[in-house]
C-alpha cells in the first residue's frame, strides 16, 4: 500500500481540508471509545483547533493514489526534542503502511531539524498502539497520570533521532 501514497507537509492552510481531518481523527479513535479512561481529547476535535494547530506545528499527510487525504500526523516543536500526535489513518485502509509512512516521515523532519528524540504518549489500554510504536523504534521511557487519576494512564515514549556524535 505505502508504494502508492505520497506524504505531504503542507505550509499553506489554504491547502488543508481541516474538514477531512476531523473525520479522519474521529473515525481512527472511535474504537477507544469503551477503552481508555478518561475518554481521548480526540472525541472533541473541531476544525478551529486543528486551524491553531496547524499555525503551531507540523502537519504531514497521506495521499491515496487518487490525491484524496487517507492520514496524518502532527508534530510539535518541544525544545530539543519533538513530540508526535494524533497519528490517524482512515480506519477503512488500516493496516497498509501508512501509519508507518506518516512516523517515518515525522521522524525524518525532526531529526533533520536538529532533534534529540521524537517524544508521544500513549494509553496503557491500548497495546496494539504500544506495539506499532516499538515496532517504529520507540520505547516506554516513564509513564504519565491524567489529572484526576491515582494510576498510570499513558506511557511516555521515546525513539533516539540523532546517532552519538564521536569525538
């Protein structure tokens, strides 16, 4: 499937069809639903927050054959490292690559952009997602308790960018 997508990053908004995002966030998370506690923030995107986000951070894209947006990833600038989220792929391609495009690609803008390491988070419920992200080099590095919460609700991961300068 990879073979026949294209990753974009688009820099004019003018070019984004926020609109198809939200879908494509909503339709990706929606298995969640009965999972995770407390309920993803995903449940509550809109158009407007993924337009403040998009004048923030990095956005790349997926682009079936035919041009239409099947995926994304966001990355957000955090100092020496960089943080990605909301790794989303139309759930009806699932499965093909795509996702694993979308990682690559962030991770190739963030180590070319002079980053340490590319940083997420993720639920403890959710241990297909942990195993996709080791699968593409990262590992638990601490975890994280939402407010609220008196026990772990997501692992923070990590994937080292940059090779051990020598000296």
């Amino acid at each position: 499937m990879t073979s026949s997508i294209e990753i974009t990053s688009p820099r004019d908004p003018a070019l984004v069809p926020f609109d198809r995002l939200v879908e494509i966030l909503l339709a990706a998370f929606a298995f969640q639903d009965d999972i995770v506690d407390p309920p993803s923030s995903a449940k509550s995107v809109n158009i407007a927050e993924l337009q403040w986000r998009f004048a923030r951070d990095t956005l790349f894209l997926a682009h079936d054959s035919a041009g239409r947006v099947i995926g994304q990833v966001w990355v957000e600038d955090v100092g020496k490292d960089a943080y990605l989220y909301k790794l989303s792929v139309d759930p009806s391609i699932q499965g093909g690559g795509i996702g694993k495009a979308l990682v690559e690609a962030a991770c190739a803008h963030a180590e070319s952009a002079g980053k340490e390491n590319m940083r997420l988070h993720v639920r403890v419920e959710l241990t297909g997602n942990i195993a996709f992200f080791k699968s593409r080099g990262f590992e638990i590095a601490g975890e994280g308790v939402h407010g609220g919460y008196d026990r772990t609700t997501f692992w923070k991961m990590a994937r080292p960018l940059q090779l051990a300068k020598t000296a």
